[in-house]
C-alpha cells in the first residue's frame, strides 16, 4: 500500500506529537470512565487524567469509545431526570 503526501503528513504529524509519557490505548480505556465522569459534572480534569485528553485527541478508536460513553451516560442522565 502507498500512502500519499498527505497521509504521509499526517503519519508524520501523529507520531512528532506523541509525548514519551503518553498513554497508550490500554491506559487510556483503563481511565475513560473517570475522565467521562469528571467531564458529565464540569469538574476540573486533574493533570494524571489530562492525559487521556491528549489520548482521545489523535486516537480515533479511543474517540470512538469516549464518544460513546459519553453518549450513553447523558441518555442514563435524562432517562432519570
């Protein structure tokens, strides 16, 4: 498979921004909940789960999975209000 200049930017791109401590989709779904959490209620992110932030914003599968956490917990949400 040949990538073109622009899906080789964007590989390129992916892999300058990742951080030595980043976690890794493991990690990130073992904290999703909590973060998920944190968000529904408005609270302050702490630094540990800041994280996950960065995770979510170039993994699209654990975007995926944010997503629809957080999509199933606001339908919860309204179910019972």
């Amino acid at each position: 498979m040949k990538l073109s200049a622009e899906q080789t930017r964007s590989l390129l791109e992916s892999v300058a921004a990742v951080k030595p401590d980043e976690l890794d989709c493991d990690g990130c779904f073992e904290h999703l909940a909590e973060f998920v959490e944190l968000e529904l209620t408005g609270a302050e992110i702490p630094e540990a789960l800041a994280k996950v932030r960065r995770h979510i914003a170039q993994c699209p599968c654990c975007k995926d999975e944010h997503n629809a956490l957080l999509d199933s917990l606001r339908a919860l949400d309204s179910e019972q209000a």
